[in-house]
C-alpha cells in the first residue's frame, strides 16, 4: 500500500500522543477509527463460529494466558474466522491501519511490510458469567489491536482503558468501540478490559510484532514506551 493512498482510506482520532524530540510532531500512542473498517456481517460470522465452537467443546478456554487469562478462542480454533483475518482484515484493513497510525515511529519505510501477528483470539466478556474485566497489564508485542465484534447497545460498561488517559474528565472512563471500529496501540501501555455492568460484549485481540530483524528496534520502543506510560503521575482508578 502506497502510504497516501492509506491516508485516504483510514480516518483516526489520534486519542493519545507522546513528544518525540526527533520528530516534527508528536508520536500517537492510541488510536481510534472514526468509522467502522470492519462490515457488520464479518463481526457477526466471528462471534457465530466462537458460540458455535464453545457449545461443541463445552466451553470457551480461560487458561492460554496465565498471568492475566481471558475467557477466549483462539484463531487456530476458528477456521473461518482465521482465514478472514489472513485473507482481507490483515493486508487490506489492519496493516495498512497500523503503518498509517504508526508511521512515525517506523524504523524505516520498509518496516510498513513486516508485520507479525503474535496471537490473536476472540474474547468473551459476560456481566452474568464468566470474564467480566480484564486486569490492568502491558502486552508483550510491539502494536495492540482490537475489534469489535458487536454492538455498544448490546452490553453496559466495558470498553478499554488506559493509564495515561485516567486523568481530568476522562477519569475511570474507557474507550468503548461501536462494531466494527479498530482500537490499535502501543502494546507496551498499562491498559485494561473496564468490567462490564450487563450484557455480552465481544472483540477481537491480536498483537502485531515485527520480523526477527526489527527485534532491537521492538524492544527499544517497548521500553520507550512503558517508561513514558510510568513516568506519568496519574493515580489508577481502574476498577
């Protein structure tokens, strides 16, 4: 994808930023699409095959992930929904999105085109059983992206929030994303799944690294990134 051409196509709130003393202008952190990226039907066929494979096998999983688990599929698990994600939502939705958003802290032009997914599941959060929050935690990936799978009017509460937007009028809010929308940030930032009042909320997660060559790049802007997301002197009120 030729970069202005992306910028055509992609239209994004910058929610957060970080100063980079390098760059003309500040680096975003957060970003949120003003317009769904994904058709209402996709979202649905996703969160059809998920029930669909939980009534088969008796359950979602709650153990890939030790240290902060989630009620979830993974893509391996989902035929269907894999191969969307490898056919279209990846080359034509999300990596253009990513290298669009994050083309300031690119190491290099070339950079847009090694993109890795890490993991990448469906999770499940009930206010009536099962996951209703997620802890406060960093992913371990350069980029953090989700989707959601289904409509705000279906659940209350809920959302994803951020350490560094917890502060003035923002405070113990989170970013709720109507279906479709993509959320994409860095993974280094303290973020968290805000616990849901009622209803069933869905999403996709899937963390982006690069290829082996770009790892010291990655682990630097890892670091970067946390130590500014830890210098700030928000108090959590995440709950």
């Amino acid at each position: 994808y030729d970069n202005k051409e992306v910028k055509k196509i992609f239209d994004f709130d910058g929610v957060a930023q970080s100063s980079n003393p390098d760059a003309e202008s500040c680096d975003i952190l957060i970003a949120h699409s003003k317009r769904p990226l994904i058709n209402e039907s996709v979202c649905d066929a996703i969160v059809f095959e998920a029930e669909k494979r939980a009534a088969e096998v008796g359950g979602w999983t709650t153990e890939r992930h030790a240290n902060y688990p989630t009620t979830d599929f993974p893509l391996q698990d989902l035929p269907n929904a894999l191969n969307i994600m490898r056919a279209c939502l990846l080359p034509e939705v999300a990596y253009p999105f990513l290298a669009n958003v994050f083309e300031s802290v690119l190491p290099n032009p070339a950079a847009r085109l090694a993109f890795r997914v890490r993991d990448a599941f469906v999770v499940k959060y009930s206010a009536t059983g099962g996951q209703t929050l997620l802890k406060p935690h960093r992913d371990g990936a350069a980029f953090s992206f989700n989707v959601a799978l289904n409509k705000l009017s279906d659940y209350e509460g809920g959302g994803t929030w951020f350490q560094m937007l917890d502060s003035g009028e923002f405070q113990g809010a989170a970013l709720r994303s109507p279906q479709g929308h993509i959320l994409a940030h860095s993974s280094a930032l303290l973020h968290g799944g805000k616990t849901l009042a009622s209803g069933v909320r869905y999403i996709l997660a899937v963390f982006v690294t690069f290829e082996d060559a770009y790892s010291g790049w990655e682990r630097n802007y890892f670091e970067d990134v946390q130590s500014f997301d830890e210098s700030s002197d928000i108090q959590s009120t995440f709950d």
